[in-house]
C-alpha cells in the first residue's frame, strides 16, 4: 500500500467520523436540550459546518469526500478514479460506524436515557413529519443530484479559489434545512449506517433507501454538470477535491 493511498483512507476516516459524530451529535445531545434546544435549524448547521471544516482541514489529502455518494458522482463526472473508490467508500463507512459509536457512548451516559431514533433516517412512520416512501426517495435524489452539482461547480477553476468548501458546507447547510422534516437527512450513505447500526431496528430495515437515493442523485446530478453545464476551463483546483482530478 502507498503511503499516500493510506493518508486518503485516513483523512476520509476522521472527515465522515467528524460529520457524523459533530452533525449527529447536535442531533442527539442539543436538539431538544431545556433552555438551549438548537432545534432543524442549528442541526443544520452543525452538518454543514463539519463539513466545511473538514474540507478545509482533509480536502487537500483526500479530496474531502466523506460520503460515497459524493465520490460516486465524482467517479461518473471524471474527477475521481474509479480504481480508488472501494477504499474511499469503506473509510467513509467505517468513520461513520466510530463516529456514531462514540457518540453513543457519550448519549448513553447519563441515567434513565431515550436516545429515540439516535438521529437515524427513515420514511412512513418513521420520518419525523410522516412523509412517503415515494416522498423521501424523491426528496434524497433531488437534494443529493444538487449537492454534486454544487461540489463540481465550487472545486472549478471558474470559480475564486479557496471558497470550494464555504458553498459545500452552505449548500450541505440548505440541504438539511429542506429535508430533515422528510427523512431527517441523509444525502449520505455512510452517514445514515454509522446511527442505524446503534438505533431501532427499523433504522436498519430502512437503510437501503439510503444507500441507493443518494447514489442514484450523485450519478444524476454529475451526468447533468458533466453533459451540460460543464466548461474547457472546468478543472479542479489544487487545493479542494484535488484527487479528484484524474
């Protein structure tokens, strides 16, 4: 194994741990907590500032992917090499399996605890305003196709470099604000099974929606920037998504 191919590994392991344990965690211990519940509002914005500063902090050794579905995506629009996607996936989804059984751990430390849905996704009955399979699968592909398109068009050279991961984590940021009354957010694979593996059966009955709707979006999504919006001069830069470039 390269030293660097580990480096990747490394740095998309502690950018999903990071994602899931800060975003989940705002989720699970701030939420609703008397006298400073941070309610949608301030969970969306706990996602989208993990990933902002893991963009910042990762984005130059792995590209600050964090999600398989965004890697996907990239795959399909040509800035990722497909050879690399395994490893990437399975550091996401092991990062994500820590960052949740750490924060379970911390959850569960205080006597007579209700994690509830530990801040799983879900649809029917188990999404938290009761929407629709139909609904939540629509709602992730919508949300996850506009999240590449973003990524693509943030990390081009067309646009000021440096402020790649500022629109990744705003967009990431808007997109929770949208959804999680739907499915409580998931536009993330790895995200949605670190929590299922820690939470109520049903987290785990459900997850395959949210495996395939966010990859189903991420192909959608880099076929419609790759087929039509992209440009000569649409290159990565150097220092967001940087091995992404092929």
């Amino acid at each position: 194994m390269e030293h660097s191919t580990f480096k990747k590994w490394a740095a998309e392991f502690v950018g999903t741990f990071w994602l899931v344990f800060g975003g989940c965690g705002s989720a699970v211990l701030a939420a609703g907590f008397p006298g400073f519940g941070i309610g949608f509002a301030g969970v969306s914005l706990a996602f989208g500032l993990t990933v902002l500063t893991g963009a910042y902090a990762l984005g130059g050794i792995s590209g600050g992917h964090f999600n398989p579905a965004v890697s996907v995506g990239l795959v399909v629009a040509g800035r990722f090499r497909a050879s690399e996607l395994p490893g990437y996936v399975v550091s996401q989804v092991l990062g994500a399996i820590a960052g949740a059984g750490v924060l379970y751990l911390i959850a569960t430390g205080k006597a007579g605890v209700d994690i509830g849905g530990f801040a799983t996704n879900g649809f029917g009955a188990h999404s938290p305003g009761g929407y629709s399979l139909t609904a939540a699968l629509l709602c992730e592909v919508v949300l996850t196709a506009i999240f590449l398109i973003v990524i693509l068009g943030a990390t081009s050279k067309r646009n000021p470099a440096g402020f790649g991961g500022l629109a990744i984590g705003l967009c990431l940021t808007l997109i929770h604000l949208v959804s999680i009354p739907v499915t409580n957010t998931s536009v993330n694979p790895a995200r949605s099974t670190g929590p299922a593996l820690f939470a109520p059966q049903y987290a785990l009955n459900e997850l395959w929606l949210f495996w395939v709707a966010p990859i189903v979006g991420a192909i959608l999504g880099a076929l419609i920037y790759k087929l039509l919006l992209t440009s000569p001069a649409d290159e990565p830069h150097p220092t967001l998504a940087r091995d992404a470039a092929v």
